[in-house]
C-alpha cells in the first residue's frame, strides 16, 4: 500500500502547506510596528519584544521547535524547521534568543536531571527566564581548553556546593540574563579538556558582576562577567563533573547548525537590493552599477555555499 506522503510530489506539496501555515501565523501575530523595527536592525528592538515573540510562539505550540516532543517540541522535520526558520527571518519576526532555546533548551533535554529540566524548561519555553553562555574567556577563545575558571568542590550546613571564581568574556546578553550556563575546571591535573565542569549559575548570586562591552558598531550587546567566590550548588551541575567538556560540544553543535542565519541573510540582502532601486538613494543608480552589482552577486554566492553547507548538516 502506498502512503500518502510516498512520493516527492506528495513531500513538497505537504511542505507548501507547511509554509503557508507559517506565513499565515506571522501575519496574524506579527505587529507591523515590530516587523518595521526589526527590519531597521536588531539593535531597535528591547528584551520585551523578545519576550512577546516568544510567548505568541509558544501560545502556538512552537516555542521550541528543536526539542524532543515530550519536553515540548513540534516532531517536525528537519525540512520543515528549515522552512519556519526561513520564513521567520524573511518576515522579520524577532528571532529566538540562541542561548535560550537553540543551546542551553536541548543540553537540559539531553542530559540534565528531572529537577533541572522541571525547574528550567517552562521558564525557557516561555521566554520568562534567560540565559547567557559563559565559555570564553580573556585567555580563552578559539583554544576554549585552556579556560582558568576555577570551581571548588566544598560543603557546610545548607549542602554540597562549588565555590566558582575567574572571569568570563564576551558573554552576549549577559545583562539580561537570570542564568549562565558555564564551564568551569575542577581540575587541573590531566588533559585540560578532562578537568572541565558544565555548571548552571544564578545571575543574581552574590558574588557575580557584570560589565558592558560595547562593540564596534556602538551597541551593548557583549559583557565581562566576573565570579568572585559564587556559590553554586552541586545539583545546579549538569552531569558528571569533569565531562563539561563532552556536554559543551554538544551544544555547540545546536549553536553550529543555525549559526549562519540563511533566511536572515538573504532577508538584508533583498532589502539592500530594494534600497539599490531607492530613487531617495542615490537617485536609484546603484542597482546598474557595474561593481555594486559584482558585490550583490558575490554575496549571494556566499548565501547559496552557505546554505548548501547548512542543508548539508541538517
Ligand atoms: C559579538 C560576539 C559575541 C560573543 N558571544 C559569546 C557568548 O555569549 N559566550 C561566549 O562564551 N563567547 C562569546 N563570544 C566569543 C567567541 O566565541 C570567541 O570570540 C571565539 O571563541 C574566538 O575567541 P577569541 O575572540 O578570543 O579569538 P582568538 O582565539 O584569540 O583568535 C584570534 C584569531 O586567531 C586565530 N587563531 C586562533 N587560534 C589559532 C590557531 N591555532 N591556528 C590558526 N589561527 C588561530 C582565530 O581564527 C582568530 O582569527 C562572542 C564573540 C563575539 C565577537
């Protein structure tokens, strides 16, 4: 017997669907006020917009589109997630806060513990609790192996905790962030990938401070983040200590996969060619020019290997 969604025809047809189903949410949830603003750019728009965006998703049933059914997910295909994330970034919603949904959402999935998914998944799915992501530090980027912060194992009347100290670098929306998810080493012996622990840390412990850093292009949206001694207590530990290292390269495989924003890219692209045909904008003439449009076009080469790599993975 054959099924209904046999053949090619069948898949697309069911996928046209899919897309229509999407566009027609946007359109009936996406304030225009909001779409304007997020087509200026990113920086026009408050945590609040965020927060609202998520809310009519998860309203909908698609505030996590990634994570396994029972925790909350939509079961739907890669395919399809590829659609919904296209059509979002072409319809200028807001996108999903990465470090929310897209990293921290499937690590606590994967291999965080009953407490810790209860306690943080319908904070995450609801846009009410944020999180930022503590890895890099100021003598560790590329090399993240060789991070310094130093968690210790101690215990007193209220339990078993880790005193945490260092400091940590470039943490994108540190500021806005009631947690961080942070590796720490616990050990100093052995290779530095095995000494390294995948801890959950209050933003508001005593302790924690964080500090702008303000970017080239003059906005806020990178912090310093130092630790002075933070309690953390062993249940906010995700898995076994010293393992950090195998969960935090599962999660960057999550950061990896939606890192090169495809229907973001190609949505500035369409805008910087409508602003090309602009009459206000140099009268319109740029969309003739010969190296401009030898730019444009090798941009949208850039997108296409971009998104054969994307499609690729998925
Ligand atoms: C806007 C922004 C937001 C960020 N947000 C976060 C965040 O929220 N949380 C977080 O943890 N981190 C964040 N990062 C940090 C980011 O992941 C790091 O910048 C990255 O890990 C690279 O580290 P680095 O900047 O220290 O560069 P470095 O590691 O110092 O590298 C500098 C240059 O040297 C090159 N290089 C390094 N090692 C080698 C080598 N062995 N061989 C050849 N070339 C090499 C690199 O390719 C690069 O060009 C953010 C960064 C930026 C710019």
């Amino acid at each position: 017997m054959t099924h209904p969604m046999d053949t090619p025809q069948d898949e697309a047809g069911a996928l046209q669907a899919f897309r229509e189903e999407v566009r027609a949410f946007i359109q009936a949830n996406l304030p225009l006020e909001l779409r304007e603003r997020v087509e200026r750019g990113w920086g026009f728009l408050s945590k609040e917009d965020y927060v609202f965006w998520q809310k009519r998703l998860q309203a909908r049933g698609w505030g996590a589109p990634g994570w396994p059914l029972e925790h909350g997910g939509t079961g739907w295909t890669a395919a399809q997630r590829q659609v919904y994330e296209d059509e979002s970034a072409l319809a200028c919603c807001p996108r999903t806060q990465p470090q929310n949904v897209k990293m921290i959402g499937p690590i606590l999935c994967a291999y965080g513990s009953e407490h810790q998914r209860r306690r943080f998944l319908p904070g995450i799915l609801s846009g009410d609790e944020w999180w930022c992501q503590g890895y890099s530090e100021p003598g560790a980027g590329s090399d993240l192996a060789s991070l310094r912060t130093r968690a210790v194992l101690a215990s007193d009347d209220a339990g078993e905790h880790y005193r945490v100290s260092g400091q940590k670098m470039w943490t994108s929306l540190a500021h806005w962030a009631d947690w961080m998810f942070c590796l720490v080493r616990t050990d100093t012996g052995g290779r530095p990938q095995e000494g390294i622990t995948f801890l959950l840390i209050d933003m508001k412990s005593p302790g924690v401070t964080v500090r702008p850093v303000i970017t080239l292009d003059g906005a806020h949206h990178t912090n310093e983040v130092f630790l002075d001694g933070v309690r953390v207590p062993v249940k906010m530990r995700i898995g076994e200590e010293g393992r950090g290292w195998t969960y935090s390269k599962a999660l960057l495989a999550h950061e990896r996969a939606g890192i090169a924003e495809l229907g973001r890219s190609r949505e500035r692209l369409g805008r910087l060619k409508r602003l090309a045909i602009d009459p206000a904008v140099n009268g319109g003439h740029l969309a003739g020019d010969a190296v401009f449009k030898a730019k444009v076009t090798a941009l949208e080469i850039e997108i296409m290997a971009a998104e054969a790599s994307t499609l690729r993975l998925m």
